[in-house]
C-alpha cells in the first residue's frame, strides 16, 4: 500500500497534512501518535472508509480485513461460530489452533455476553486472522487490556502473523507495542496530523525483549519525539 499527498479534514478542521507513507509487503507497520492526532482516520483512509480529500491511495490488495477497537463479535453466535463466519472454509483444527494461541481454549462454546471485554477482542483479533487477508489493519486492539496482557497479546499476534505471513498495519499510541511489533515504526505528530519519523527494527520479532539495548535505544528516540509533539501541541493550545 502507498499513500501519496494525502490531505483530511472535517468541516474547518484539518487533520492530515500532506501523508506520504510506503508499506511493505509481509511486514507489520505500527504507526504510532499522540491521542486524537489522526491514526484512526488514516487508517480508515486505507481501508477505504473514507475518502481523502485530496492525494493518492494505491492498495493492490484484493483482501483486506479490519480489527476495530470495539470487538463487533455477532451476539448470537459462539466464540468458535464467531471466528469461521469469515472464512468457512478453514478447517476445525486450524480454527481451534487460532483460539489456543488468543488464549481462549475452552471457551469456544462461549458467547460473548459470556466473556470479559479482552476475551471478546483476542475472538476479534483471531477471526480477523481467519479471515486471511492480504492485508490486515488494527486500530488499537488491546486498547481494553490490562498492560501484562497487551504484552501477551502482542506475542501471541507475531505468532499468529508468523503463520498468515501477511501485511499487518497497527495503530496505537503505546510505545512498548509497537517497539514488540513492528518491522518499521511510523511517528505521527498533532494538529494537523503529519509524518514526523520512520523508524525500522531489525530484530526479528519473536527475539525481542523490552530490556534489549537496542530496544532500550529505540525507545528513548520513540519517547523524545512523542514528547516534543505533546509539548508542540500545548504550546498550541496555550
């Protein structure tokens, strides 16, 4: 996927400012900025959702799947009918494999009155898998969960990215995800949204830890350049 010029705005309020962003084929891109400054909208820009007002969205993917930060689980169906409405044709075991890696064995009976907001979102996290898409976009996920289980989940979604070896954009605004997650970190900044940095890590993702020094490096610059936009912002406000 590759966004060229890409300006969004509502009403008189401009959100993104002239966007140019390249994602690459078979890798996770988290794309990282401060509350409110935008990821949301881009990434329903990607998904075609909305429409930009002006610049280029080229998306050569025939199959795009979507994981949205309310679960959207069908009330009536269990945690197992849940997951292969999507693709019917997957088979049992991979199905129960899916459910295994979320966590959630032994609740595949379960309907999602009967689950915890997280085990609601990890069904979600599992059936957008299902659904074998050339490309997958995540806005904030594990934004319901507690941090030891974001840690946890977003191991469990570089073992299940591993498997679908699929294109994978995540949004949030935790530093600690995206340093877990992605191939290549995109900074935003606030008001209106622009590209400020593009990071990429080496490390393989399922050799990461948090207290690498690498990582530990990487970290700093993520958090040096989120403070310098949160201090940018209320010097605008103020």
């Amino acid at each position: 996927m590759k966004l060229e010029g890409v300006f969004k705005g509502f009403d008189e309020i401009k959100v993104l400012h002239d966007i140019n962003l390249s994602f690459n084929e078979k890798e996770i891109t988290c794309i990282l900025g401060p509350s409110g400054c935008g990821k949301s909208t881009l990434l329903n820009i990607m998904a075609g959702i909305l429409k930009p007002d002006d610049g280029r969205v080229t998306n050569p993917n025939q199959k795009v799947g979507y994981v949205f930060q309310e679960d959207r689980l069908l009330p009536w169906k269990t945690v197992y009918e849940n997951i292969r409405l999507v693709n019917k044709k997957a088979t049992e075991k991979n199905i129960m494999e899916l459910i295994d890696i979320v966590g959630l064995k032994g609740f595949e009976k379960k309907f999602p009155d009967q689950l915890s907001g997280g085990m609601r979102q990890r069904c979600s996290i599992a059936r957008a898998f299902n659904f074998e898409s050339q490309l997958l976009l995540m806005d904030e996920p594990f934004k319901s969960l507690e941090y030891d289980l974001r840690l946890t989940m977003a191991g469990s979604l570089v073992d299940i990215w591993s498997m679908w070896n699929n294109s994978v954009i995540f949004v949030t605004h935790e530093i600690d995800e995206a340093i877990l997650l992605g191939n290549k970190i995109v900074i935003l900044s606030k008001n209106p949204c622009r590209v400020e940095a593009e990071i990429e890590i080496s490390i393989p993702q399922c050799h990461r830890r948090l207290e690498d020094r690498e990582l530990i490096s990487i970290r700093t610059k993520l958090l040096k350049l989120l403070t310098k936009q949160k201090e940018a912002c209320t010097y605008k406000s103020a």
